[in-house]
C-alpha cells in the first residue's frame, strides 16, 4: 500500500483530544465542525425561521459560519474556495450566452484536476482532509448553477425537459445569495450536494410552505392515492410532528453513529486493506480471499456512510432535506440523502447498486453531462466521474471496470432474464444469483479505488485470475449473437 501523508492546513487547537479520541488532527475537526454546524442548525432553523426573520440576514449567518467552520477546519486552503467560486461568478455574470455554461465547466474541472495534482505531490497517497473535499463539492455547485443558468436566461423554456425547468435559474442571484450557497454552514464540510433552485427554496421556507399532504374526503390522511396533485392534495396547518424532521434526524444520525463505530473500532482490525498486499494474503485460497475482500471492501465503505449520513444529519436538522409527502402521506426526506446502505448492500441488480452510491453525484452527473453530451452518453459519465475523483490509477481502473461490468451486466439481463420469467421460482432463482453477483462485483470493482495504485491491484487482480473480467467480456462477445426465444404469449400473437 501506498504511504500516508500527514499534511494538515487546519486549526491545532484540539490536539489534545486526538490522544483521548484516536483519531488525527484533522478528522478531530471535522467531526467537531460537523457537531458545531448540528448545533447551530436547530437556531438556524427554529429561531431564524423564514417566517420570522429576513431572507437577508438568513444568508449573512450561512455565509459567516460557513467561513468560519471551513477556515478552522482547512486553515489557510478556504482561499481555493474564494477563487473558485468568485470567478465562476465573474463568468456567470458577464460571459457570452454561447459559451459561459461551457466556461464555468471546463475552469472547474482544470482547478479541481490542479488540485488534485498537487495533492498528490505533497500528500502521495495519504488520507489527510484537505481542501480537495470541499473543492469536489464546489465544482458539483458551481456547473449545475452554470447550467441551471443559462437553462433559465438563455434557452426557450419549451426545449428544457421538465427536469431542467424545475431547475432553471431565471435570473444571476445577488452576491450575497451567491456565497450563502457556496458557504452555507451545514453543507461546507462534506456536503451531500444541494442544487441552488432547492437550496433558495430552503432558504426562502418553501420547502415546507408550499408542501401540500394527501387527504382524503373526510380530512384523514390518504393511504391509497396513486397521484399527488391540486384535486386530492388538500392545504392544511402543518406542524414539525407532520414534516418529520426530529425523526428523519435523529435516524440519520443514529445511523452515522453505527458507522462511526464500525470505522473507529472495527475496520482497522478485522480485514484491513493492508491485508490485501501482505504475505498471508497469498496463503489464502480463492474462496477465502474473496471472504477477506468482501469484508475489507464493506468495512472500508463505512468512512463514506459516517460522513454523508452525518452530513445528511445536519442539513436535515436544519431544515435542508425535505422535498415534500408522498402518496401515502408520509414526509420525504431525501433531498440530500446521499446513499441508501441498505441498496448498496442488499440490492441484487448492479444498476441499483451503482445508483444507491453517492446518489447526488449521480444526479449531477447525469444533468450536467448525461444530458448535455449528444453521443457517447456513457463513457462521457465515467470520464468525467473519474477525472472529478482524481488522478489515481486505481480511480480509473475501478471505473474502467465498473464501465465493463455494467454492460455485461446489461446484456445478460436483455438475453438471459426472459428465460427465467416464466414461473416464479425460477424468477426467484434467477434474482438470487444477480444478489450473488452483485455482491461479488462491488468490492471487485472498488478493490483498486481503495488501493490507488495501479500495481497492488493488478497483483490483487492477478491473485484472482481475473474472473469477473473475464466472464464480462465472454458475455459481450458471445450475448449479441444469442437470441432468446419469444415468450408464447408473443408466438401466438405473430401467428
């Protein structure tokens, strides 16, 4: 495995609580950050309600804590955010309708990928918190508000889907507005992403105001409706007990508190990565060494589900996170959620793993080069997926195998899953064996992710014949010239 770094811009002053804790400096902070920016999200949101104080002043605390939190948490690096983001205002605000969207885009990516570089020369390998996080991000805010923008100025409404009109900014925020949505306090440190037209909708309280709950003809709420709209929704006095958010919090953070423990006391101890390149990894047979990574990769994920579900937790007590009931009834408070464990964990259809997984990376993913691109829709997702991430070898070997397994994984569902659609045991069998697979392609995939160099996970993968990629490639070759029958319902019709 690769060497740590111990480089660290942010505030010293608890160090003293790293030898009580265990933990480094820096991720001290940032848990520390966190839990300031969950106790202050209470007042923000009880005492400086939309409905009783100013938009104005709701933007100057954002902005004032924001910087705060960031500057003791990333010291001296908060001046990569104020670039960043100032010039992208500079280009928002003055650049030509035909390219400002493309500018901004393009200038985050080039900064991002600088940073990233630099990274890696002064902290090769290392996971110390540095300004990267944030700076990931920022880029996310920065090129989805670029597009929302010129979605909103520059295009005809009837050539935006309905997606882009929902997320179409029709005219360049105030300065101030601006930087409260670059440096909101509960969402700087690790997110998950808010996209600008939701987070104005926060800020100005009609997340909740215009939320309208299902009810049926004697005013009990609806557990049947099947639509949500101005005939069966019904205005009423809502309450906190009716949004949910003490529960949507207290669950979120219950389930960062589970994840933190098994980060803290149980990853480094039982199948850690370094066992991945040791001696003794070697002396395992097949079997037992996909035990070993299937483990080790499960364990390794809980670092990610502490810190976006913590980070959930604290938009979510803020206010940040609600977007409505559905048609039961029930507060949806999945706005900034950004993973669902038990999907990535239990799903058994490698889509709906890959989609469970930082979800609003996905959705950004998919609004700013998914739907912008003209051709080579796919393999645009993944390049610029990577590039985001960073310029460890092991990134885009997991990406690289991730883009092979998925279109096998597509062709095999095309091909193969009719045949067993025709009783429900055999349907049942066939979703046990995708439940398999998925479970034997996650940590496959992720393996060189974790690993970042290109090397140990070549080894790795060599250690293990390389099965899976293997398979994925004889099933491309071999699927397209295999047609599975008509089903008899079909026959009888061309018939």
């Amino acid at each position: 495995m690769v060497r740590s770094g111990d480089f660290y811009a942010g505030s010293r002053l608890l160090s003293p609580l790293t030898e009580v804790i265990g933990l480094p400096i820096d991720q001290v902070n940032f848990v520390v950050c966190q839990l300031v920016a969950l106790v202050l999200a209470f007042p923000f949101r009880l005492v400086l309600s939309p409905s009783t104080t100013s938009l104005t002043v709701r933007h100057v605390v954002q902005v004032t804590v924001g910087m705060a939190l960031t500057f003791f948490c990333f010291g001296y690096q908060i001046y990569h955010l104020i670039i960043l983001s100032f010039v992208c205002y500079l280009l928002m605000k003055y650049g030509s309708r035909d390219w400002m969207h493309k500018a901004v885009f393009v200038y985050n990516m080039l900064y991002l990928s600088a940073t990233h570089i630099w990274r890696q020369i002064y902290d090769y390998g290392g996971y110390t918190l540095d300004i990267t996080g944030p700076l990931m991000i920022m880029t996310q805010k920065m090129t989805s508000m670029a597009f929302a923008l010129h979605d909103g100025i520059y295009k005809d409404n009837s050539r935006l889907s309905d997606d882009q009109k929902s997320q179409a900014i029709r005219k360049m925020p105030s300065f101030l507005t601006f930087y409260s949505y670059v440096f909101y306090f509960h969402g700087i440190m690790c997110g998950p992403l808010c996209f600008f037209s939701d987070f104005i909708s926060f800020m100005e309280g009609r997340n909740f105001s215009e939320a309208k709950i299902p009810f049926t003809e004697n005013g009990t709420t609806n557990n049947t409706l099947t639509t949500n709209n101005e005939d069966t929704c019904k205005k009423t006095t809502l309450t906190t007990k009716h949004y949910g958010i003490e529960k949507a919090t207290l669950k979120t953070l219950l389930t960062a508190g589970i994840c933190g423990i098994l980060m803290i006391f149980v990853a480094p101890h039982l199948c850690p990565p370094e066992g991945l390149v040791s001696p003794s990894w070697y002396e395992m047979n097949f079997v037992q060494k996909m035990g070993y990574l299937l483990i080790c990769l499960m364990l390794a994920k809980q670092k990610y589900y502490f810190a976006w579900k913590l980070g959930e937790a604290v938009n979510n007590a803020a206010g940040l996170g609600f977007q409505g009931f559905d048609k039961d009834g029930k507060p949806k408070w999945d706005l900034v959620n950004n993973v669902d464990i038990w999907g990535v964990e239990f799903c058994n259809s490698l889509k709906l793993n890959l989609d469970a997984w930082n979800k609003t990376t996905l959705i950004w993913l998919r609004r700013v080069v998914y739907d912008r691109v003209p051709k080579f829709k796919v393999y645009a997702v993944f390049a610029c997926s990577a590039t985001w991430h960073g310029f460890y070898p092991g990134y885009y070997l997991t990406f690289a195998t991730g883009m092979l397994l998925t279109f096998a994984a597509r062709l095999i569902r095309r091909k193969i899953r009719p045949l067993f659609q025709v009783t429900a045991s055999l349907a049942y069998f066939y979703d046990c064996i995708t439940f398999t697979f998925v479970r034997l392609a996650n940590p496959w995939m992720c393996a060189p992710f974790l690993m970042l160099e290109l090397m140990p996970a070549i080894q790795l993968y060599n250690s293990l014949y390389w099965y899976l990629h293997i398979m994925a490639m004889v099933a491309l070759v071999v699927l397209p010239f295999y047609h599975p029958p008509k089903p008899k319902t079909e026959e009888k019709k061309t018939q």
